[in-house]
C-alpha cells in the first residue's frame, strides 16, 4: 500500500491524518478495546463495547479449525454434495465470497447461498438440490432474523418430505449462544450448531464461525485464511510506523477524503476477488452510513474518462494478479487528473484472511473519523419494524397499501411521493419507463443513483440491472448502485436511510409467483417481499429521500430492457 503515488496534496492530507491518530494513540486504543473512539454517549459505548471480538478473532478461531474441517469431512462422506446457506447480511456475504473466490474443493460440498425472500429465488434453490444431498445450515446472529427464520421453515418441511423424521440431521445451525435458533436446533433434532463468540457483530463477522464452517465445507483453507488475518493483525499495532499500517492507512484515507466530500468509495477490483466488493459494500455502507454522514460504496462500476467524475470520488484498486492494461492506464489517467486513488496487491487468493481484517480496521478508523457508531445499525431496525407493520395491515386489510400511480400502461405501474412525482412531470409522460428515465435528472452533483431490485438475482437479470446503472450515470454524471432486495435492507439500506440525504432511488418490484407457502405463517414469500419493498419505500418517503416505484408486471427482464433503452434514448437528449 503506497501513498507515495497518491495525488500530493491527498498524500499531504491523509498523512497529516495519520499523525493525528498516531499522536491520540488511536491503536492503542483500538487493541485496548476502548468503545470511546467512536461515541462519549454510554448507550453507543455499550453496543461497541460488545462488538470488539473480532479484533481477536483469528487467534480464537485457531483451535476450532480442526474441528470445522472434521464436520466437512464428516458431512461429505455421508453423501452430502451440496450446501444451501440460510442468511442475510454479514452471515451470508462473507460464505459467497468465499465460494465464489476459492470454487469447490474436490470431495467437498458446493455452496449456495439463499437471501432473497423473492418466491422464484427459494423455488429456484429448492428446484435445484437434491433433500437427500444437500445440507442446509441456517446463519443467524441473534436467531430470530425473519427472512432466516422463513426460509428455515420452507426448507426444512421440504426436506421432512423426503427424508421424515431425519431431516434434522440435514440442518446445522450457526448463531450467537443461548439464541431461539438454538432451541429450535434442538427441538428439531439438528446435526449441529455451531456457537459463535457474541461479542462479533454480523457484518464483522467473516472470520468466525459464520465464515469459516461454510468456508471448510466447500474446501477452502480455513487455517491459511486465520494464518493471513493473524499476520494482518500484526501489521497494524502501535509499534509500526503509522504509515505502514495497512488498515490504519486505508482507514486514514476514506475518512479524510469523506470528511471532504469525496465520499463515494469506488471499488477496483481484480478478477479473482471481484467478488470481495459485495462484502465490503456492505461493511462500509452499513458502519458509516447514519446521523446523516457516511461513504457510499460503489461497486461494478466500469471506470471512465476522469470527465465523468464529479469531485466526490476516492478509488481504491486491488488484485492478485496485475490488473488488466486498460485499467491500470484508466486508474492512472485518474490520479494524474488529481483523484484519490490508492492500489495495492494482495500476495495471494489466500490473503483474503488479511483483506477481511483489513477492511474492518479501515472501517473503524474511518468511522471513528467521521463522527459515528460503527457497530450500531438503527435504520436497519426501523426498516424491519416497517416490514412488521405493512404485515400486519395487510393480512388484517387483506391487501397492500394503495397509492395513485402516476403512470400505467397494464403491465408496469410508477408510483412516487408527491414532491417527487411533481418534479418528474414535466419530464416524463403516460409511460411508466419514462419516469424512470427521467429519474436520473433529480441527481445533482455529489449525488448517487441507486437501483433497489426485488427481483430473483439471475445473470442475465443483474446484466439488465448494470445496464440501466450505465445509462443513469451517463445521463447524470453520478456515481450509481445497485441492490438486490432484501438482502441490501442489512447493508447499504442502513446508508439510504440513515446517511446523506444524497441518494435518488429507483425501487423495483415484480410478480414472480407462483407463490412458495411459509410453514407456520399466515403468508408466503410472494407477501413477505412486497411487505419488504413498501416497508423500504414507506421509510424512504418519510425521510424525504427522492425514490421512485416501478412495479414491472409479470415479465421484469422485458420491462428492464424497457427501462434500460429509455434512459438511453434520455441520456441522448440531455447531450
């Protein structure tokens, strides 16, 4: 990692951030577990002081890896060749990347991860996994998360189909002690459960157990992962020169450069970790984004001429191997035109053990920066809470919410809050794709656009969705998002809500039944995800965030095409 060839005045500034920190003995107390770096308010202090234990945790996780690896071989040679992980947010993200960086080990179990409440995502899983092969292992910190609990309930009646009274013994549990996870692991007659320390949050979680089972399931190299985390912890003490602590400088720089507007973390990413940005979207998003501050992580974005940039970017590049030539050009292009980019390259695939604990340095030093919790999550509880109460007016009601649209053509319906709708008229016209397309021009410079999709994530659907976040950022010149609900609500939903009133958003429903039954509920999936998008969408409106409703029928990819050619054809006219 070096500043050297950071931008002179940034190095200058980011510098004389170190100083600042190295002077307040920032690491010392960071190592010393001091809640006080992020908040003098007790009721902040307390949540921090109980969300330290990753710090520590490779060293913990050490002694268990024999064990992690004993059960995957356990499972496997009983016949086991498939996994689905049951999570959301940080007990789900950090398995993904780990399977999606590191494949499958010969003789070990393929994973997928499930976190979509959308009903073709659960029949898509269920439709493609063998009940008698597949081991299910259900990922939830405090154990009562609902769409972890939903899923559970499906699958788990599921397998009693097949399998009868052994089907517990195709489930394992990781959660917090003492949980209603727990219990239910136990009156279900799961294989296992698998106990985390409480004092980890879930986002900061990759290195224990909500990592690490998942990552000796598929065959990864849980001991090389906690090897490389241990040897990243000792790079980061206080006896280090400042600026060469890896995290204590990237933290250094996205502090300071939010701090001074540019706070639009873009992601740079080399092709055997792309899959790293998901979980750092979340970690940064999530950590930093409230009390009206906060760094917009920008992942998948193509990089451009610096022309298209406003003075709201950082750029952050890291690989293994050497990026490609027209990247490493474009990122030097955009140092040279006076960006914040910071590069470095990681020795190994293995090394993203040191990435995990990397980037939660940063995120704490960066969040101590700005002046916020790093370890609370209050617009993530309030989206939740919006959830529970459309639930429950819809059941009692027996429909959703009804608002006028302000543009319908029998397939896609538009709906907006007034103030939105009443800027958007001037430009748009009966065709629900044209308020789309006219969306991007609400965002003015410093801004972003964000695309919040409650849709099943297939390939070709998230090509849809880039597509549409190219055509937005060539229109408005802005950094742009994408998000597949509800999995965003645990991560950059907590920045929408909670951060800068900076974002334009472009909410996006569809009908994707048949509907799949939750046991033991009073609904299915098709209900709780329409629950979650009006809950989302209710709280945007009353935070007078600027978001527009498209509810795309019952064919999203042709409607996405739609969207996606509109904004275009604006983009076009704007020039």
């Amino acid at each position: 990692m070096n500043l050297a060839r950071l931008d002179p005045a940034w190095r200058e500034r980011v510098q004389a951030r170190l100083a600042a920190l190295d002077s307040s003995g920032w690491m010392q107390r960071l190592w010393a577990r001091d809640p006080g770096l992020w908040s003098d308010d007790p009721a902040h202090q307390a949540v921090a002081r109980n969300r330290l234990g990753w710090l520590d945790v490779a060293a913990a996780m050490e002694p268990r890896a024999a064990e992690f690896e004993a059960f995957a071989a356990e499972v496997a040679g009983e016949g086991f060749t498939h996994t689905v992980l049951l999570g959301m947010g940080g007990s789900s993200l950090a398995p993904e990347v780990l399977r999606q960086t590191f494949g499958v080990a010969p003789g070990r179990l393929d994973l997928a991860v499930l976190d979509s409440t959308s009903p073709a995502s659960v029949r898509g899983v269920l439709d493609s996994h063998d009940p008698a092969r597949t081991l299910f292992v259900v990922s939830s910190k405090s154990g009562g998360t609902l769409e972890v609990t939903s899923f559970e309930a499906a699958c788990f009646e599921w397998v009693r189909a097949a399998r009868g009274d052994a089907a517990g013994r195709s489930f394992v549990a990781i959660t917090d002690p003492g949980t209603s996870l727990g219990a239910l692991a136990a009156s279900r007659g799961y294989r296992r459960v698998f106990e985390n320390p409480p004092d980890i949050g879930g986002r900061y979680s990759a290195l224990s157990c909500f990592g690490l089972v998942p990552a000796a399931l598929i065959g990864a190299d849980v001991r090389g992962l906690l090897a490389h985390a241990a040897a990243e912890r000792r790079r980061n003490q206080p006896g280090v020169a400042p600026t060469d602590q890896p995290g204590l400088v990237l933290g250094a720089l996205l502090g300071e450069t939010a701090l001074r507007g540019r706070d639009k973390l873009t992601l740079v990413l080399g092709r055997e970790i792309a899959a790293l940005g998901d979980w750092v979207e979340q970690l940064v998003a999530e950590s930093t984004g409230k009390d009206g501050r906060g760094i917009v992580p920008v992942v998948g974005e193509t990089l451009a001429s610096p022309e298209v940039y406003g003075d709201d970017r950082v750029f952050v590049a890291v690989s293994v191997a050497p990026l490609p030539g027209s990247t490493q050009r474009a990122l030097d292009v955009l140092r040279h035109a006076g960006h914040p980019v910071l590069e470095w390259r990681a020795s190994t695939v293995a090394a993203l053990g040191e990435e995990f604990l990397r980037w939660e340095i940063a995120t704490a030093v960066a969040s101590s920066i700005l002046g916020v919790d790093s370890f609370d999550e209050p617009n993530v509880t309030e989206a939740k809470q919006a959830t529970q109460a459309v639930l429950e007016r819809a059941l009692a009601d027996g429909r959703f919410p009804e608002r006028a649209a302000v543009a319908t053509d029998g397939a896609m319906r538009a709906e907006a809050p007034a103030a939105v709708a009443a800027a958007l008229a001037p430009r748009a016209d009966a065709d629900p794709a044209a308020w789309a397309a006219a969306l991007p021009a609400l965002a003015a410079p410093g801004d972003y656009f964000a695309v919040l999709a409650y849709l099943r994530p297939t390939p070709s659907r998230l090509q849809r969705l880039d597509r549409i976040r190219a055509a937005a950022r060539a229109q408005a010149r802005v950094a742009t998002t994408a998000g597949i609900g509800p999995r965003f609500l645990h991560s950059t939903g907590q920045l929408h809500k909670g951060g800068p009133a900076t974002g334009v958003f472009l909410q996006l429903t569809a009908d994707e039944g048949p509907d799949v039954a939750i046991p033991g509920r009073e609904f299915g999936f098709a209900t709780l995800v329409a629950a979650q998008a009006w809950g989302d969408f209710e709280v945007l409106e009353r935070r007078g965030r600027r978001v527009l409703r498209l509810h795309l029928g019952a064919d999203p990819d042709a409607a996405l095409d739609r969207i996606a050619e509109a904004m275009i054809a604006a983009g076009a006219e704007r020039v």
